[in-house]
C-alpha cells in the first residue's frame, strides 16, 4: 500500500525501479510471445476502455438526468426524443455497460485457461475478482436509474436477494437482524424501491462504485508490472 | 539527539496521534453509516379504509393499494381475508386470474391459491394475510405492516374478518 502511495505521490523516486502506476505497464523489454494478440486477446485492455467510455458518456448523461422518481422516467424519455444525440448517449453507455461485463468475464476466462492465476500473480488475480465485484455491483445499480418496468422489478428481485444473505439479511441463515434494520433496508433506505432507493443507487453508481472500481484497476495494471508478468525472460 | 524542547517521547507523540486517529476514524465510519439508516420514513400509511363489509361478496376479488404493498380482498368460506399481494419468492406482484381462480406471479411463475397456498413454486410459502378489522367509523381497514401466513393464525382474529350474521 505504502509503494502504492509512493508510486503515485513520488512517481520519480520509484520510476526507475518500475513501480509506477501512472506510467508504462510495459518494461524496458518485452517478450515477443507476449506481443502476440492471442496472449490477451486485448480483452483486460478492452474492459478498461469501455470503463473510460462510461465515464465520459456517464458524467455527460449527469447533466440531463435527475433521480427523482417523479422526473427519471421523464428524462430517460426526454434522452431518447428531445435531446440532441440524447439517445446515442444513452446507448453509447449502456452497450459500453454491457460490453464491459462480457470484456471481464472474458478476461478472467482467458486468465483461467492460460493458467495466469497461478503465482506468482496468485494475488492480481484476487484484485481482479474484486474489480469484477465491482463492475457488476455498477451494473446493478445503474440498472435502476431509468425507473422504468424493468428496472423497478429488477432491482425489486434483486434487493430480496440480499435479504436472504446470512447474519446481515433477515431471512438468511443465521440472522441476527430484524427486517427493519438488515441490509437490504439500509440499501433501499425503506421498505421497499423508492424515492432513497434510487438515489442512493444513483450516489453509488456515480460516484461511490467508479472511484474504488479506478482504484483497484491502478491497482491491477500496477501488479501486472510488479509481478513481471510481460518481461522478457531473455533479452530480445 | 532527540528533541529536548518538550517532555513527551516522540514514539509517545506518534501513538497518541496515530490513537487519535484512528478513534476519530472509527467515529467518523460510525457517523456515516448510522446516518444512512433512515430514522423517518416518507413512505405512505400501510392502512387503508375499504369500505363496509357488506361491500364484498363471494367470488369477487377486490384489489386495493395499502402502503408499498397490493392488497387483495377475498370473501372465502369462513370470512372476509385480506391477500398481500406480495409473493413470498421475491416480492414481485402474483396477478389474479379469475379463470384458474389463482394468483400468477408474472417474475418467476409461482402460482398460488385464492387461500394463498403455493400450488406451484418458487415460492416457498404461502402469501401473506394483512390485518382486517373494523375501525371507529364502521368501515373496514386493512393494516398491511401487521401479517400473518401460518396456516392456523391466519384464521384467526385479526387476519379474518367473520361475516356478521
């Protein structure tokens, strides 16, 4: 954590010893199997496009959307018929969402078959099934935001989920909460998917979910380098 | 050489200050979480008045909005019941279907009886019977926060509202 602090505030200092965060994930060398497309299949480097994507299209749609029960469904309307490009905004974002889980599944399945969880790179592998964590609690809770059918029943279904997890949910195993304080209440902030509900999907899917997602993605790129994972095992 | 200008250690200082820290960090974490728990809710009264009892007759279905929760007003044999129309699967709404005479749940096919017995899962209990009772007016009033699906209790005051004779 300390060299990860480091890496950022005293990039400098630590630059030659290659723990950088904001500079190259590529060393000096590099090996040439490890340039070849099938090593990757640019699909780690694809999902972290699509994250950049959904942050420019995303803080645009802030500008034109309010998460107020009386108004989301409006202004999702008002993205698709009033505003200038609203719907390409709109879907630019949301097949970005999509394609952004189905780029870290895949991730991870190719990381699996190369056997790349192994050590030394046993722990990215654990940053990475955070990030994944992360990425689908990101789709979960912008799944809300247009108030729609859908998404109110969705989230509905979803939110019973979460009742049913042990000790913390007032129907799992083990509960020692009552339905009034368990964990699905304090993500709704009620009873049922209302007013607090949307708005506190909405502060964690703009704000809360994004910065600790960047977080771990600086995180994982920086392991990557640390772990040696793209060095040349001989000099080229 | 340590600093000769005070009397406190420097480890001591660094603890202390570091103690604090994590005191107020604690405090802080506390303060956040405990004001995410809403103390108030604006969420509408779960009691609803439904009119008198002579209002509904047997066969018929009559749905009413208490609160968070669809309400659905049954005569059946006994007396009159009041269904929350909350399926015990996760939550969505069973819709009544007056040709199978049952309740349909359109999220995950869980079909229940007019009683709100499960015939089909994923349910894995039977539907939920508010509270129905005459309030000082005369009139009836369903409390959809008070419920009650055990097979025994549900037939019993105030979750059935025995016809007058």
């Amino acid at each position: 954590m300390q060299t990860l602090l480091n890496s950022i505030l005293r990039p400098a200092a630590v630059r030659r010893k290659g723990y950088n965060a904001l500079l190259h994930i590529h060393p000096r060398t590099v090996d040439r199997q490890s340039l070849r497309f099938t090593r990757t299949f640019c699909m780690g480097g694809l999902a972290f496009l699509m994250f950049l994507v959904l942050t420019v299209s995303g803080v645009l749609l802030m500008f034109l959307y309010v998460p107020e029960t009386e108004r989301a469904y409006r202004d999702m309307k008002d993205l698709a018929y009033v505003v200038p490009f609203g719907r390409f905004m709109r879907n630019i974002h949301r097949w970005s969402a999509h394609a952004m889980v189905v780029f870290v599944v895949a991730h991870m399945v190719r990381v699996f078959y190369h056997k790349a969880y192994k050590p030394p790179r046993e722990f990215n592998w654990v940053v990475g099934v955070a990030c994944l964590i992360l990425t689908l609690l990101l789709s979960f809770t912008g799944y809300l935001l247009p108030w729609d059918q859908l998404a109110y029943w969705a989230i509905t279904v979803g939110t019973n989920m979460i009742s049913y997890a042990p000790i913390i949910g007032s129907k799992g195993p083990l509960s020692m909460v009552a339905a009034d304080s368990d964990l699905k209440f304090i993500v709704l902030g009620g009873h049922a998917v209302g007013q607090n509900a949307l708005l506190r999907f909405y502060v964690l899917h703009v704000v809360a979910l994004p910065l600790l997602l960047l977080v771990f993605i600086m995180f994982h790129f920086w392991r990557i380098r640390k772990d040696n994972q793209l060095k040349a095992k001989r000099p080229l | 050489m340590a600093c000769q200008c005070g009397k406190i250690d420097r480890r001591v200082l660094v603890k202390a200050g570091l103690s604090s820290l994590a005191v107020a960090g604690c405090a802080g974490l506390y303060t956040g979480m405990r004001s995410l728990y809403p103390t108030v809710l604006y969420e509408p009264s779960p009691i609803i008045e439904i009119g008198p009892s002579d209002a509904f007759v047997p066969g018929e279905v009559k749905s009413f909005q208490a609160g968070n929760k669809k309400i659905s007003v049954i005569r059946g044999e006994q007396g009159l019941y009041a269904l929350v129309r909350n399926c015990t699967h996760m939550g969505c709404i069973p819709n009544y279907d007056p040709q199978s005479l049952s309740f349909l749940c359109p999220c995950h096919g869980s079909i229940f009886t007019m009683e709100g017995d499960v015939v089909k899962g994923p349910a894995p209990a039977p539907l939920f019977r508010a509270e129905i009772a005459v309030n000082a007016k005369g009139l009836l009033e369903v409390n959809a926060a008070v419920i009650e699906n055990d097979p025994q209790r549900r037939l019993t005051k105030p979750f059935l509202y025995q016809m007058p004779a």
